[in-house]
C-alpha cells in the first residue's frame, strides 16, 4: 500500500471510489440498465408532479404526498446515478471528501424521508378508510403540509450525526471505497479510530426510526384491511382496496429490497463483493424507478389525468 494511503489524514482531499470491483470489464454494459433506471425514475416522477400540478381534482392529500414521494425519488436519484454513470463510462472514480459527505447525507436523508412519506400515506389511507367522514377536516392542506416539513425535517436530523461524526475522524487506513457512492458503512470502514458511537447509532436509526416506520405502516394497514374485509359486498371490498393497491405495492418495492440488502450483507460474507455492491444500489435505484409505474399504472385518477394532458397537447 502507499504512503499516501496508510499516513494519518483527517480530512482527505479526495476518495477513490472503485464502482463494482470484479466486473471492471463490465462497467459499460452495466451501466445500460442504470441509465435506463435513471431515465425512467426522472421521466416517471417529473411527469406525476406535472400531472398533480395542472389537474385541479389531484389536489388532495393523497395527491400531495404522493408529490412528496416524487421530489424525494428524483433527489435520491440524482444524488447516486449521475457519479455512478460517470465512473461506468469515464471511469472518473475521484469524489471529493466534502462532496463524498454531501452525497452520503442526501442518500440516507433523502432514505429516512421517503420512509417518513410511506408513514404519512398510511395515515392517509387509514383516515380516508376507516374515517371517511373526518378525514378532510383532520388532513386539511396546512396539516399536510406540516406533516411534510416535520417528515423532511425528521430525515435531516436523525441523518446530521452520521454527517458530523464521519467529518471528525482520521483517515489513516486508505481512501478507496469499494462503492459506485459513498455510503456511511463504506466511509465508516476506512476510519482508523474506535466508530462504535457511529455503529450503534446506525442500529439506533434501524431499529427505532426505520423500525418504528413499518410497525406504524402494519398498524394502519392492520386497520385498514379490518375495515375493509367489514364491507358489506364483494364489490365494495375490491374497489376499496384497490385505492390501497399502489401504495402496498410501493411500500414493498421501498422496503424488500433494503432488507435483501442488509441480510446479505450481514449474512452472505462467503458472496462475492460485487454481489454485495449490485444489492445495495438495487434497493437505492428501484425504488424511484418503480413509484412512478407503479401510481401510474394502479391509480386511476393518476392514469385518466395523463390521458387528459396527451389529448390536450394533441389538441
């Protein structure tokens, strides 16, 4: 190893990240199917806020944080795939260690945010379902919009420590990450001090954020599912679970993936790296592609607003 990669550096100038180690050779035709991820994801989320912008019968609260989901996608894409593309097609592996921290904020921030948004829907869907006639009183525009901000807020600050702690420590082991991005696990590892705050606080925000959100999520849909199963004709019981459809189907491409991930890695020590690597951008990636298709395809409303906007600008 070099000098320049075992001398004690508390703020490195720049990070190597490596991509996918072990398909090098591949870089390029990987890259195709992440393109074709990040396209859709941009295309897919820029059309559902252009959709719910210009329809009048979209503003609504379910409308208004599928908004939310939307801008949180695009900002978890753009801060992964354009430094990703450029490494697969340029092989420009150098990142700044400001800029590696700045991307290892937004990645999990925007992560928690997104968590955070899935538990607000549910809530929407619970009051819309099982309190029909409260619901808009309760989920008036301001409540939404303050339950965004408190969302968003939530992620940025259960997020800072991960930020704070990773910028104070020295680097003395080396400064090439194993990654396509900076990642807090990745950055942790090339730490040559004691990280154990660091690692506690991560199972911390596992288990009693992260974890928090899916029970809250089984709760509602616990409630829910009560509610609908309680209607009194087959038909009823289909079309309102229909208006759940979308969102269950979201919430399992937001989640399933991230707990393949987490099981391999802690699991699969006998799988190769890149393995490891390709599982984690997976649960990042297919998330933001998936919503957009997903809401498009299974929400009604959100499918006969696209058919408008087409016949309009046909017109």
């Amino acid at each position: 190893m070099s000098d320049s990669n075992t001398t004690n550096f508390t703020n490195p100038s720049t990070f190597i990240l490596l991509g996918i180690p072990g398909l090098e050779v591949a870089h390029v035709w990987i890259s195709i199917p992440f393109c074709a991820m990040y396209a859709i994801a941009m295309l897919g989320n820029f059309t559902i806020l252009f959709i719910v912008k210009i329809e009048l019968n979209l503003h609504e609260p379910m409308y208004y944080f599928l908004c939310m989901l939307a801008v949180s996608d695009l900002v978890l894409s753009m801060s992964i795939l354009p430094k990703t593309l450029t490494i697969f097609w340029f092989n420009s592996r150098e990142i700044d260690f400001s800029a590696c921290l700045t991307q290892l904020y937004f990645i999990h921030c925007f992560f928690m945010t997104e968590s955070g948004i899935f538990v607000a829907m549910a809530l929407d869907r619970y009051e819309a379902i099982c309190h029909p006639l409260r619901h808009s009183t309760i989920l008036t525009n301001p409540v939404v919009v303050k339950i965004g901000l408190a969302v968003m807020l939530r992620g940025g600050i259960v997020v800072l420590p991960y930020l704070l702690l990773a910028r104070q420590w020295p680097y003395c082991r080396t400064n090439i990450i194993p990654q396509t991005h900076c990642e807090h696990m990745a950055v942790m590892k090339l730490a040559c001090t004691n990280t154990h705050v660091s690692s506690y606080y991560g199972l911390f925000v596992v288990f009693c954020v992260t974890g928090l959100d899916v029970v809250f999520i089984t709760m509602s849909y616990t409630q829910i599912l009560r509610a609908i199963f309680s209607l009194p004709t087959k038909d009823a019981r289909f079309k309102t679970f229909e208006t759940c459809g979308s969102h269950l189907c979201a919430i399992s491409a937001f989640y399933i993936p991230r707990l393949f991930s987490s099981l391999t890695s802690r699991f699969g020590q006998n799988m190769p790296l890149y393995f490891h690597i390709l599982s984690a951008n997976v649960y990042l990636l297919v998330s933001p592609m998936l919503n957009p298709i997903i809401y498009g395809i299974k929400t009604k409303e959100i499918w006969a607003g696209s058919s408008n906007t087409l016949l309009r600008k046909a017109l």
